[in-house]
C-alpha cells in the first residue's frame, strides 16, 4: 500500500489518508429498521472511507433499535433547505382538506393485513 | 435437563469438554476484558463505542459458557470467572498481553477472530449439545468483530508516515503467543480421538494461517516466522495475567457471596 493511496472500494474517489490535523468527513447514517421500511436518518460518524463509515455506524446506531440495512452518506454530498427559509413550509390559509387524519378508511388502512404481516414479520 | 457434561457417559472425554469448554470462555473473559480497557481513551468516539461493544459481547460470549459448566457442576458462574487461582486459567498469553497501543489491540483482534470463528464452528459440529447450538449463535456476532478488525487494520497498515511499521512491528510481537492459541494438550487428543472435536490443533493451525495470510498479506505485512509460545492452555501465563486479574476480580474478592 503507497501512501496517499485512493481507497477504490469507495468509488475511486475517497482519499482517506490526509494531513495531520485534519478532522475526518462527516457521514449521515440510515438506518432500515425493517424490510419495508423506509431508512431513516439516525445521527453520524465520523470516518475517512464508506466502509469504515459503515462498520462504525452499526454499533452507533443499530445497538438497541432493529436494523436490517444501513444506509451511509457524505453529509456535504446532502442539500439542505436555509434554516431562514422554515416559514415556506408553513400553510398560511387553512389546508385541513389535505389531511387524511378524518378518514375512517385510514384506521382500515391501518389494521389491514399488510400491517399484519409486519406484525409476523417481526416475531 | 441434565447439561452438556454431565451427558457424557465417559469421564475422560467430559473432563477434557470441560477443559476445552473452559478454555474458550477464559479467552472470552481474558480479551473481553482487555478491550474493556479502551473504553473512554479509543481513538475516536465511535471505535470507542464499537470496541466496548465488542468487549461486553466477549464477556457475554464468556459468560454463556461459564455457564453451561456451572450448570452441570452446581457452581456459580461469578466464582468460575473470577474465584479461580492464577494457574487455573486456560486462555492462552495474546489474550492477557497489555494493550500496547491500538494497533496492537487490533492485530490482536484480527489473528483472534480469525481463530474463533474456526473454533466456535468446530464445537458447532461437535454435536455436543447445547453448546453446539450456542456456538453457532455466538458466532453471529464474532463475525462483526473480524469485520471492526480487518477494516482497522487496513486503515492502520496503509498509513502514510509510520502506521506500516507500528503495524509490522505489533504484528511481530502478536505472532507467538497468537501461534500459542494451538497450544496442543492431552484433552485435545481426548476429544479427537472421541470424535467430538474433528481438527487436531495443529491442523487448526494450518487452516488458521491459511486464513490470515491473505488479510495480512493484502495490507502489505510481512508473515513473521517466530515460533510459538506456549504455556497458557496449562495455566502458565505471563506477569501481565496476574495484573488483569487482580484489576479484574478486585469488585468481586471484595464480597464474593454478595448477589449483584
């Protein structure tokens, strides 16, 4: 192994080596708590490659709650909405016709048998 | 339930499974602990996580098999772990060695689990039950441990200033006491020539260094020639066993009879 090496495990364009000094790249973990599920952004590690991102976010994150898959990303390869920006998220006239909170199909939804067979899934 | 010794009609081959049981969970505890001492000083926050992970899961790993000896023997799993003099101990000396930098703990991690791994296999083909089920559950979790080691190592070993030669030299100084993990001994033959055990340590040795060659190999390391250094399987160990040992067990000798 040469020093300064790029890591080609990592798509060729990870050098993990750097500088002393140097902190290492933040990466955003997510985790999949089931089959189904969507994964779902639980914190970071820090590591200098994917691999190692992946390796120290199992025990980070998957210690307590269920995880079948991780998910690991370079957290400046995220775009993010500006902080200021919070209030165009925000109805300004009523929207309630748009939530389906109301809806007794919901709770159908809910108790349908697709919720059963997590329900099996998970024992 | 009658246990897993006390099932073995020949008094022979159940004392040589004993041996054998408790020899893999002094390991267990012997390392669990040694990893245990980089909790709060890892090299960073996460490894510091992933390897007191580790450390509880080898204790636990320990524990389980204390227990399917106490269990036979009426014994307390706490006083087999901790209540045993110095010479009693089974593990062999690269698990008691001192923590000498983290690229030790990790070249030692690496040749270990490489080891493990194989041996918790060959008591799952055993057919001694229920060990045999518990090893094969055991070895779930080594199989992460190996992984937390190989990818330390390669990171270790292709460093740019002086990580390649710490590595080679940790490696150097693992290597014989990691060839004392075969340490052969008369339980060994016992159990071979009963059938419970299908792998003389010699040949475990060979399979073993088949194994770790290519990892060591991979990093640029060279394979060390050193001989092997033996004593541990017939309870000789090292002055560093008798430090961890009084660190270990200090809580416990404290009040031995005291339910935690």
């Amino acid at each position: 192994m040469t020093s300064g090496r790029v890591d080609q495990r990592d798509g060729g364009d990870a050098r993990w080596e750097r500088p002393l000094g140097t902190a290492p790249d933040v990466w955003a973990v997510f985790v999949q708590g089931r089959h189904r599920d969507m994964h779902v952004y639980a914190g970071d590690v820090h590591a200098p490659d994917a691999e190692m991102a992946l390796v120290l976010a199992k025990e980070s994150y998957t210690r307590r709650d269920p995880c079948v898959n991780l998910w690991v990303v370079r957290a400046d390869q995220i775009h993010a909405t500006a902080q200021t920006a919070a209030e165009m998220f925000v109805p300004a006239i009523d929207k309630s016709y748009r939530f389906g909170g109301s809806y007794r199909q919901q709770r159908r939804v809910l108790q349908s048998s697709y919720k059963a067979s997590y329900r099996e899934e998970d024992q | 339930m009658p246990g897993v010794l006390t099932a073995i009609a020949d008094p022979s081959v159940r004392d040589a499974f004993r041996e054998w049981l408790l020899r893999i969970a002094d390991d267990e505890l012997v390392i669990g602990h040694r990893h245990s001492e980089w909790t709060g000083v890892g090299p960073d926050i996460e490894s510091d996580v992933a390897m007191s992970s580790i450390a509880q899961e080898e204790l636990g790993h320990g524990r389980a098999l204390y227990e399917q000896i106490a269990q036979d023997e009426g014994s307390d799993v706490d006083r087999l772990a901790f209540g045993r003099a110095p010479n009693e101990y089974r593990h062999a000396a690269l698990l008691e060695q001192e923590n000498d930098g983290w690229e030790y703990s990790i070249v030692r991690l690496v040749l270990y689990e490489a080891f493990e791994g194989a041996r918790l296999r060959l008591v799952a083909a055993s057919g001694q039950e229920p060990v045999a089920g518990l090893a094969r559950l055991l070895g779930r979790e080594e199989r992460y441990h190996g992984l937390f080691a190989e990818t330390w190592l390669t990171r270790l070993a292709g460093g740019a200033v002086d990580g390649p030669g710490r590595v080679q030299a940790a490696l150097d100084a693992a290597w014989p006491d990691a060839l004392g993990l075969f340490e052969a001994t008369p339980a060994d033959d016992v159990l071979l020539r009963a059938g419970v055990l299908t792998s003389s340590p010699a040949a475990q040795r060979e399979a073993w260094t088949d194994a770790v060659r290519p990892v060591l190999e991979s990093c640029a390391l060279t394979m060390p020639t050193a001989e092997a250094r033996e004593g541990g399987r017939r309870g000789v160990h090292t002055p560093a066993f008798g430090r961890l040992l009084a660190q270990m067990t200090e809580v416990w000798r404290s009040d031995p009879e005291a339910r935690w």
